[in-house]
C-alpha cells in the first residue's frame, strides 16, 4: 500500500498543500514582469510551491516558458554560466534536436561541445570549454531575453538557492553583472528563492548592494493547522485507516507544521498503524522520527565551535539577554565580539532565528533532541 505522505522529493499534485494565494501573487508578478526573492527556511516547500505555480503559469500562458537552475551544487563561475545557458536554451527550445540548434545558433563562437544526458527524459548540457570573458558573460546573461524576442515568448528564470552563489570568489563581479544585464529585460522575469533568510535579506534588502530592490522580498508562511489536519484525517481514510483529528494537531505542533517533519511524523505514525492511531502509536512515532534525524544533528552540531554550542544551549533554555553578565558567566560565552560573531554565525547557518524580537531554535525537531542535551 503507497503511502499518502510524502517528503523528500517535490510535493505534487495529492500530496501539493493549499498555498493558493502564494501561487496566485507568484503567478501573477512573474508573469507581470516583477522579479521575486522567496524566503524560508530548508524543507518548508519553496521549490514545491514555485514549480507547481510555474506549471500553472505555463499551462494558462502558453507564452511562458520557464527555466530551473539549482545553485547549491555551483562551486565556480564558469558552471553558473554554463548551468545558465543550458537552462535557458533547454526550457525555450522544447525538445532536444532544436536545443542543440539554438546552442549552435546562439552561442556556436563560445561552445566546446553540447551533450544530452542518459536516462528517460534528455537534458541539455553545454560545455563552454572556458572561463568567459567579459563580453562572453554580458552575452550569456542576456541570452533568455535575446531567445524571447527572437521566438516571441516569455521566460522565467528560476535560481534555487541562489544565495550560495555568494560564497563563490567572483561573485562580487557577477553580482554587478547580473544586475546591469537583467535590470533591462523586458520579456524575462526572474525568481530567486533561498533558505538562508539572513543572507537573502542582505543579497535583496541592502541598499548598499547591486541587487537592492531588484526583486520583491516574499517570506513564505507555513501552512496552518486548518489545513494540515484535513491532510492528515483524509490521508489515513483514504488507505483504510483512522486518526482522530486530535492526534492529528498534535503531529502538527510537534513541529510546528513544518512541511517536511509533519509529512515524516505523519509517515511513520501511519506505517506504524493497522487500523486505528493511538497514544502508543504516537509516541513510538516521534522517537523514530527524532532518532532518524538525529545523525545529522550530530554532523550539524559538531561543527560548531564550543562558544556556539554555549550559545545553542543558552538561547535553547529561553535565556534572552545573551550579553549579560550573568548569562556570560554561567554559559561561557566569551566576550562581546565572539557573542556576536556567534550570533551571526548561527542565524547564517540557520539554527537559530529572530521570532517576534526573541531569539529561538529554528528547526523544530532539533529543538526536541536537543533537549536536555
């Protein structure tokens, strides 16, 4: 029997939840020619949401064309412009005989060679053979824009994670370059989406940087309760099985329904049930659920520096003035500039954020393991 939960792949279709207000405003400024900056933190369904509002877009404009690009995997210049390139050719040709003639035809003088990849569905992948110039680059960069005019379309260029093209050593370059190029399209809209909030709101919020007010700053919410519960209820019943609405809303404030951890939670307690959910049930569930995250916990923590993990534990036991005195003392935290540099570094690595002028844990199951730790 399939499960009706489902996380760590793309949620589509049955398992695609509410957000349809989120994919009406990304529908309607991408296709209005208004770039976004989408904001949340890791697993909370960022690439779910764009590429299911994008395959509306797509099937209600039959204009728009949209490319994908994943950065979290881009360790240098040269691939970002390649990834770019075979991106924007792939999604606007089609199929892959005119995507190898629009390689050619647009970019023939900067090519090595174009290959197709193996497997079921062919994917585009241009080799430039060579670190850009800069007239290469300016090219490249407007190369969705070009493509649109010339085949009376639109694009939209999706770059997931894109904040870790910051941690690239000519990224300051690009970032100018970027900005200059695309600030001037008219037929392509871009949509830059990230986890690392802090990163993303200095990439698009600082009024010092290239990219200040490029995009429009969206901090994805997370699906409530009312519309997780149903989920649940509804995903039991349809495999023959019961939950009580009550433990449903618990699995949700377990994590504070967090997409990924709450269709994890809610996988488990359906695996471990035959026909009707109860408190044994869902306590064996959480421990799994806690136990199966916890190696990579331990990687994660493990990384830190002592004075981190002072900081971890002090703002895990609801301390608020981590500066004071007393709390100095009693966590070992250093002094003021390694308070704050830890500060940063924790909130850049995600394990702490800002709620309501309060620092806290950000991910909601590690919050539980580290419990007493």
């Amino acid at each position: 029997m399939d499960s009706p939960f489902q996380f760590g792949t793309l949620a589509t279709d049955k398992n695609f939840i509410d957000r349809v207000e989120d994919r009406k405003q990304l529908k309607q400024m991408l296709s209005s020619n208004i770039n976004v900056a989408l904001i949340s933190p890791r697993r909370w369904g960022k690439s779910s949401l764009v590429k299911k509002a994008m395959e509306e877009l797509v099937a209600e404009r039959k204009e728009f064309r949209v490319c994908y690009i994943d950065a979290f995997s881009i360790n240098s210049e040269a691939e970002f412009y390649n990834a770019f390139a075979s991106g924007v050719i792939s999604c606007a040709a089609g199929k892959v005989e005119k995507a190898i003639k629009d390689a050619k035809n647009y970019l023939g003088h900067l090519l090595a060679n174009v290959t197709v990849s193996d497997g079921l569905s062919d994917i585009l992948s241009v080799n430039l053979g060579f670190k850009p110039q800069e007239m290469d680059k300016m090219e490249i960069l407007n190369l969705p824009e070009k493509i649109a005019h010339d085949k009376g379309i639109r694009i939209v260029v999706c770059i997931d994670e894109f904040q870790q093209l910051v941690n690239l050593p000519e990224y300051p370059d690009m970032e100018g370059k970027m900005r200059t190029v695309w600030q001037k399209q008219k037929l392509t809209s871009y949509c830059f989406y990230g986890s690392k909030k802090h990163m993303m709101v200095d990439i698009f919020g600082d009024s010092q940087k290239p990219f200040y007010r490029f995009a429009n700053l969206i901090f994805m919410p997370k699906i409530g309760k009312g519309d997780w519960i149903p989920f649940i209820c509804e995903g039991f019943q349809s495999t023959g099985k019961h939950i009580s609405p009550a433990f449903a809303e618990i699995i949700c404030e377990t994590v504070e329904c967090h997409s990924w951890y709450l269709q994890q939670f809610a996988f488990y307690v359906w695996s471990a049930t035959e026909r009707e959910v109860n408190e044994d049930i869902m306590q064996a569930s959480l421990k799994r659920l806690i136990d199966t995250n916890s190696p990579m916990f331990i990687s994660d923590i493990e990384k830190l520096t002592p004075s981190q993990r002072a900081m971890l534990r002090a703002i895990r036991d609801g301390v608020s003035q981590l500066s004071s005195e007393e709390t100095v003392k009693n966590y070992h935290l250093g002094n003021p500039n390694t308070i704050a540099r830890n500060k940063k570094v924790l909130q850049e690595k995600s394990f702490i954020d800002s709620e309501e002028g309060h620092l806290v844990i950000a991910d909601p199951v590690f919050k539980l393991w580290y419990q007493g730790r």
